[in-house]
C-alpha cells in the first residue's frame, strides 16, 4: 500500500476468537532491510571466494611449474613455455631411458658371459661348481653335450674378398653367426646355453622333448652350411641326467673330436654321435693313451709305445 507517498507492506491475520480479521502494516524499507543485509553480505563472500581463487590459483601454478622449470635448467633450456622447452625435456627423459636400457642390457651380457665362464670351467674339469650350470638344466633332465667344428672357414665363402689382415676379426663374427643359428634352431624350444671352447662351439641341450635331439641336428647342420657357405662336423655326447656327469661326457666328447682329426687330413662334415656312456678314465681312454704313447716316444721304449699305438688302432677299429 501506499499511505502519504511512502509504501508499505501490509499483512493480515484472522483472529479465530471473534472471526475479526486485523492486519499489520510495515514500512517497505524496514521490511526489506535484513533481506539487504543479507545480499550484501552474500555479495562480499562471493567478492572474497573469487579473490582468493585466483590467488591461490597463481600460487599453486607457480609452485607446480618449478620441477619443471629446474629439468629445463638442468637441459640447458629456458623456460619460456613454447613447444621447443617441451621437446628438449622429453628428448632429454628419452635419451636417459635409452641409456639406463643399455646399461640393463650390458649388464644383464656381462652376467651371463660369466656364467659362461663358470661352465667352461665345469665342463674342462678346472672346477666342482656346477651352480651356474644349474640355471640352465635341471639336475635330473637328461641332456647332451653338443661339439660344432668348422672346417677350414677360412676358405669358405664367408672370407671372400677379406684381407688378410681382418681374418681374425670376421672370424669372430663368423662364431656368432653360427651360434645365433644354432641357438635360434636347438634351443628356441629347449633349455640349454652355449659356450665356446677353444675354436668350437659347444651346445649343452636338453634332450627330453618328444622326437630328440638328434631330430634336429642334421637340420640345424645342413641351416648353418647353408645359410653361411661352409662346412661343419657336429659331435654328439652321450645322455646324461645328473650336472655331475657333465666333465666325464666332455671328455668322451673331445676324444671323438680328436680321434676325428686324427686319422684324416680333413674332419669329415656331418653328424657324429659317440658310441657309449660317459665313464671315467679306463683303458680305452683316449687321452691317457696319447699321453702314455708321447712318454713312451720320450723315453725310448719304443716296444711300449707300439704296444699303445696298436691297443689306440686296434681300439678305433673296432668302432669305439
């Protein structure tokens, strides 16, 4: 209502004693007033909240960024928040990833050239630790011993238009070819490891999968001549079951290898497996023989060195 120019609010009430009916009338500005105070207030928090968002907003931003900001530093970059600073970090992540995988990697090559080693020695007699063995076979799995011998690689077509002078250099490579061929073809679906002693390659397999190992071997021969343009005689060690018995199959191993180049100028490629079990040293041993002969010789007693020279041939005829 409006009364003498000012306005006012006006409010009724039914009484319920008389059902007389009163009202109220209430100055506007008066009524409103607490309905201001509260949008002023509501107005200045709202004010204050936005103030403050975009404060701690600079401030946390500011704080976020620095990590950032030292890398850049640290690369030799400014920060200036254009895409070049982003590349120059991520190419700067990049290239420490890539050298922490080849330090993995160099360091996962040293470990197992020494395991190599440790084999070596095991297989050579020179040590009764057969622990780095282990982490290849499994005691109780039969396995065998496996001897690679190229033949005369230098006249093969690997060393075509070769100087001379980088014979011993392709040589090596030559090794690792044949060895990442056998390994890929004997122990893609096998256990084993291989190692290299003196100029042989020698594969220690596990022969428990169905077929055998011998399925193999004429393929995995036949791959490498091809694949390199050579020649190679394999030689086939006996089953064995137990780590220990790995020196004693090493030995008859060798004496093949060594009866083979004995008796012929060139060894003859193929696949040569040897004919019993592995035994310690007796009187069909190869090498004690040569040994006994050569002290003969030494000494003169030539009766006893033919004796052992016609034991040695007498031995080899037979088949053994």
């Amino acid at each position: 209502l409006t009364l003498d120019g000012e306005k006012y609010v006006c409010s009724f009430q039914v009484s319920g004693v008389c059902d007389i009916t009163f009202g109220f009338l209430t100055r506007q500005s008066e009524y409103y007033q607490s309905v201001r105070l509260l949008q002023g207030q509501l107005l200045l928090e709202i004010i204050i909240y936005i103030f403050f968002g975009i404060f701690a907003s600079i401030f946390f931003s500011r704080r976020t960024w620095s990590p950032f900001q030292k890398i850049l530093d640290f690369v030799g970059a400014r920060c200036t928040g254009n895409a070049e600073s982003f590349e120059s970090v991520q190419r700067a992540l990049q290239s420490l990833a890539d050298e922490k995988d080849i330090l993995e990697n160099r360091l996962r090559e040293e470990t197992r050239q020494a395991h190599r080693r440790y084999i070596s020695r095991f297989l050579l007699g020179f040590s009764s630790d057969s622990s780095a063995l282990s982490q290849y076979i499994e005691d109780g799995q039969p396995y065998r011993l496996l001897l690679f011998s190229l033949i005369r690689p230098e006249e093969s077509e690997f060393f075509k238009n070769v100087p001379r002078n980088r014979y011993a250099e392709t040589l090596e490579m030559l090794y690792f070819a044949v060895r990442n061929i056998l390994e890929e073809i004997l122990l893609e679906s096998r256990d084993g490891v291989s190692v290299m002693i003196e100029d042989c390659i020698v594969l220690v397999a596990q022969d428990s999968l169905p077929g055998g190992l011998m399925d193999e071997l004429e393929h995995a021969v036949k791959t490498t001549e091809t694949a390199l343009s050579l020649s190679m005689a394999c030689y086939v060690g006996p089953a064995c079951r137990h780590l220990d018995e790995g020196p004693a199959a090493w030995k008859q191993v060798q004496q093949l290898y060594r009866e083979s180049g004995f008796w012929q100028k060139d060894r003859l490629p193929g696949v040569w497996e040897t004919p019993q079990a592995p035994a310690s040293d007796g009187p069909n041993d190869y090498p004690a023989h040569t040994r006994a002969l050569a002290a003969c010789l030494s000494e003169g007693n030539f009766a006893g060195a033919e004796k052992i020279f016609e034991g040695i041939l007498q031995h080899d005829l037979d088949g053994h």
